[in-house]
C-alpha cells in the first residue's frame, strides 16, 4: 500500500458562536486554507437524524469572515458507546473515547486524503478545552498522515464568555480553580473543592444533588454561550436550580442543541 500524502493541517478555535469573537490570528488562518473539515453529527446526535445546527452557525461564521468561502467537508462523526452499562466505570469510559477517537481519525484522514491542500479543522471554543481534535491530529501526524508542523489557533472559550456575561472573575483572590465535567462533579466536590468550573453536561443532575449536605453554593449559568439562544441563571444554587433545569428544556427545544457551562463556588 502506498504511504499516505501528509497534509498541512491548522486545528482553529473559532469561539462559542459569536462571529464577532473570532481572532484575527482564525481569520487569517482559515483564509490560508484549501479547504475547511467540521465534524457533522446529523447522523448520531440521538439518533434523530436532524441537521446538525453547529455545522450551520460555522457556515454563518465563515459568510461573516471570509470573502471566498472554500469548499467545507462535512465528516460525519462517528457513534460513540455511550450505554451506562458500558461505560460506568473510568476504564470503560476511556476505552469507549479511544475507540471514538480512533473512528474519528479514520474518517478524518480519508478526507485528507480525498482532498488537495492546507486543511483547516474548525474547533467549538478554543482547542484545548475538552476537545478531541488536537488528539486526533496527533495521532493523524503520527501516521503520516499530517506534516509535523501542522498549527493550532486558539479562539475565546465558552469558560470566559461565561465569566464575562456574569461579570465575575472565575477564581478567589489566591484561590485555585478546578475544572471538570459534570461526570466527575461529585467527586470533586467530595474532595473539598470550593471552585468548580464544569464543561460537557448531559444534563443539570449533578449539581442539583447538592445540598446543605455539601455545604451553600452560588451559581453562575450559561447555556449556548455567543449564539442568538443564550441563557443565563445566577444565584444561590438551591433557589435556582430548577431554574437552571427548566431553561435548558427551553433552550434545547427553541434552538434543537443545548451546550452550557457553569460555575459552582463553594459559600464560605
């Protein structure tokens, strides 16, 4: 078999959804490139076989940036194994990414190869905050698949348009900052962390299990940051956790996706 043709490829973080709060640094890169990849998940977001609207807001993004948009290859995600059964545990969870990792570069490298010229990969948010692309490029590059110096743009978070619409500094004065995601909520409240940022939610579940058991929180909420259906709830989490619930029903039924974020602090 014939040695894969490496590609240059430049992983971009183009923000929550606002196009305003996309970098010159993203600009100029997506102008630099042949051809744009996004990822597509029409086919597996809950099996209901609907326009995957993150794939629309980029396209919007791009008319807003670009004068000529260049071709945009839609890679169909792969399903991932996500039965409670099957990934319960920690081991059983890694295993189920790896393999939806793996699918990924798979179908990401047959687009490479499909196509001529500088890929550009759009990432939600910036990068390096829980997302998989950087992985995937990795182990694209390790395969010869990509040039060594493939590029990474960073772009804002939904973690700092969340502390901006709030009006809040994330951390305590000297204070640390614990990131997480709701899967791993409990635990970390368990281990005494009194600021918690939390990313990749299915639900609002975990942070309505707390209560005086665990101490008084404050929240601060916001789902589909930098998109025309933002939402956002602050205050004592016992008085507006079902708040928070209702608004995510809301969100998700108006706008077909729900992508929030939030910050629980512990009251001292």
């Amino acid at each position: 078999m014939a040695e894969p043709q490496a590609r240059r490829v430049h992983v971009v973080g183009v923000g929550p959804g606002d196009p305003e709060q996309v970098t010159f640094e993203a600009v100029a890169a997506l102008r630099s490139c042949a051809y744009l990849v996004v990822s597509d998940k029409s086919a597996t977001a809950g099996g209901t076989g609907m326009p995957d609207p993150l794939v629309a807001a980029r396209g919007r993004l791009l008319e807003r940036h670009l004068d000529v948009v260049p071709p945009v290859v839609r890679v169909v995600d792969p399903p991932r194994e996500r039965r409670p059964e099957a990934t319960a545990t920690t081991g059983g969870y890694l295993a189920a990414v790896e393999e939806w990792h793996e699918a990924r570069a798979a179908a990401y490298e047959e687009a490479l190869a499909t196509h001529d010229g500088d890929a550009g990969f759009l990432v939600w948010g910036d990068p390096a905050f829980y997302d998989s692309t950087i992985r995937i490029v990795g182990r694209m590059a390790e395969r010869g698949h990509v040039v060594p110096d493939w590029e990474v743009v960073p772009g804002i978070s939904a973690l700092q348009l969340l502390a901006a619409r709030h009006r809040i500094v994330l951390n305590d004065v000297g204070a640390p900052l614990t990131v997480t995601t709701g899967r791993q909520l409990m635990a970390e409240v368990d281990a005494g962390r009194e600021a918690i940022l939390v990313v990749l939610n299915r639900d609002f579940s975990a942070a309505a299990l707390l209560d005086g058991a665990h101490g008084e929180w404050d929240l601060w909420w916001g789902a589909n940051l930098g998109t025309p259906g933002e939402a956002l709830v602050s205050g004592p989490l016992a008085q507006v956790a079902d708040e928070v619930a209702a608004e995510r029903d809301r969100v998700k039924a108006q706008h077909g996706w729900v992508m929030d974020t939030y910050l629980l602090r512990r009251r001292r």
